[in-house]
C-alpha cells in the first residue's frame, strides 16, 4: 500500500495545560504505525509564547522524561516548520493510554496553534 502524506491534526490551539494532541489510531486486526514528518507552530499573538511537546508511549504515565520540545519560544507572530521523523505506535488494540503513543502539548497561551503532518500505515 502506498504511503500519502497527509494532515495528522490541526490547525487547533493549544491549551496552557498540558493534553493530548494526537493519538495513533486503532486498525481492526492490524498494529498501525504513524510517522510524524512535519510539526507546524504558529503564534498568533503579539508577544513571545512557549510550546512543550511530549511524546507518551502507550502502556506508562507521562513524564518529564518524555518531553522532546521543552518550553520552546516563539516570538510574536512568528510560525516555525519543524522537520521529524518521529515514529509512533499503536499495538493493535483500541486507541487510548494502554494501547497507543501519544503527543502531549501544552502552550504559554491559547494563542499558539499547531498542525502536524504525516502518515499512518495499517
């Protein structure tokens, strides 16, 4: 089957508590994996914010040791392109802690927004 790059999620806004952005999808019978190309962050304000990224593995309880962006500045108005190719997975059951990766975010303000760009392969 080939693999189309397509919009994970977004545009949506962070919160300024840290949740889930992204969760890899359950498949019916099959294990899905999801690359994670392009993460897109785009402050919308007038003034600096901060961006944290988590990726929680499935089956543990997030911990700072997850964080792969942490208390990330953008200046006002400013939209960065981050490159990746961050692999998450679910293990074939259905979608949720016990079962999928996830990305955990949080921002400053809400006036930070994000998309992220991949593909999930079944």
């Amino acid at each position: 089957m080939p693999l189309t790059q397509k919009r994970l999620v977004g545009p949506a806004a962070f919160a300024t508590s840290a949740g889930d952005i992204y969760t890899v999808p359950y498949n019916v019978g099959y294990v899905t994996t999801t690359v994670i190309k392009e993460i897109i962050l785009c402050n919308t304000s007038a003034s600096a914010q901060t961006v944290t990224l988590y990726l929680k593995p499935y089956g543990v309880t997030v911990a700072s040791s997850h964080i792969f962006i942490n208390s990330f500045s953008l200046a006002a108005n400013e939209t960065v392109t981050i490159s990746t190719s961050m692999v998450l997975t679910n293990s074939n059951n259905t979608a949720g802690d016990t079962y999928s990766d996830k990305i955990r975010g949080l921002a400053s303000a809400v006036t930070v927004n994000y998309i992220l760009n991949g593909y999930e392969e079944y």
